[in-house]
C-alpha cells in the first residue's frame, strides 16, 4: 500500500500524472456536461484543438500533446490514440466507437533478441477533412488518408497514402471506390 501512495504523489507531480488523474474522473461522464467536461480537461493538453470537438465516453489519449484536431471533429466512443509518433486530424472528421488510431510499432528485426530490447519505430498518422472512419477501425502507423475518405466498420488500414475521397474496406484495407469517380477502384489501394 505503501508503494501504491508513493507512486501517486509521483504522479501528482508531474503533469502528465496530473493530466491522466483529471481525465479518469471524467472520461466516462454521460451526456453533454460530459462533453463539455473531457474537451475542458483535454483542449489545454492537445497539441491543437478546434473549436466544436466532441470527445464521447471512454476515449483514451497517449501523448496527447501530440495530438493536433481540427474544427468540429468527434472522437468516437471508446476510442483509442496513440500518438507516440504524431496524429493529425482534419476539420470535420468522424471517428465511429471503438476505432483505433497506433503511431508506434515494435521492432523486430533480430530474432536473436528479444522483441521488447529492440526499441520501437514512429510514424505519424494524417486523417484528412471530412473523413468518416467506421467502427473498430485499426488505423496504423503511418497512415495518410486524403481528405473525404471513407474507412468501413472493422477495417485495418495499412500504412500508405489513400487519395482523396477513397473508399476503404477490409483487412487489409484497400480501396474499393472513389466518392467523386465512377467505375471500379484499382486493386492496389493506390491511384
């Protein structure tokens, strides 16, 4: 118990402690006092924030000041970001409950050594305007979707540069249209 007490006025010593203690109280407020009450404790902590941004019950941030959201965006129920390496969302941008959004991966190239002792790579995630990413979506590192895209519910979108207005379903993910062109999209998520 002792140490329990110890690691807790660490944490209120620092402000990332201080930060992740006044989101827990909260991060699962219903209605729109809650709304109100997660952008009031996160929009100081973000590395930019819109007006008009909707954080829904049980998202979950990791470095958060890395984190740069547009106007009018909504962060889904039960969200979860991870920003090690960056995340930038545009205006307008939907995120449906439960979507996933990674910046960091493991390195594994030596299997002589243990994974956890092979450090970890970054890379930023860029979500455009007006995107709308369906539920359970895995977005991971390096992703860049263009503006007006759509990802369908359960996804997992793989790190390349999606055009703008792109249709993405499946796992992985691949371009299945286009909101702007009529006629098949190409096979290989690219154009």
């Amino acid at each position: 118990m002792l140490q329990v007490l110890k690691e807790f006025r660490q944490s209120l010593g620092d402000p990332t402690g201080r930060l992740l203690l006044r989101y827990s109280f909260v991060r699962n407020c219903p209605g729109s006092y809650g709304f109100l009450l997660r952008a009031g404790v996160l929009r100081p902590a973000f590395g930019r924030c819109g007006p008009r941004v909707r954080i829904h019950e049980g998202a979950r941030f990791r470095n958060v000041h890395k984190i740069l959201l547009g106007d009018n965006v909504t962060v889904g129920v039960d969200n979860f970001l991870q920003a090690a390496g960056g995340i930038t969302i545009g205006d307008h941008t939907l995120l449906g409950p439960g979507v996933k959004v990674w910046t960091t991966n493991h390195v594994f190239a030596d299997p002589d050594r243990p994974i956890r002792d092979q450090g970890a790579e970054y890379r930023e995630v860029v979500i455009g305007r007006d995107v709308w990413i369906g539920s359970n979506a895995f977005l991971m590192p390096g992703v860049e979707l263009g503006d007006g895209c759509i990802v369908s519910a359960g996804s997992i979108v793989g790190a390349k540069k999606y055009p703008p207005f792109s249709i993405l379903m499946g796992n992985p993910a691949r371009v299945i249209g286009n909101r702007k062109k009529a006629g098949p999209a190409p096979e290989d998520g690219v154009s």
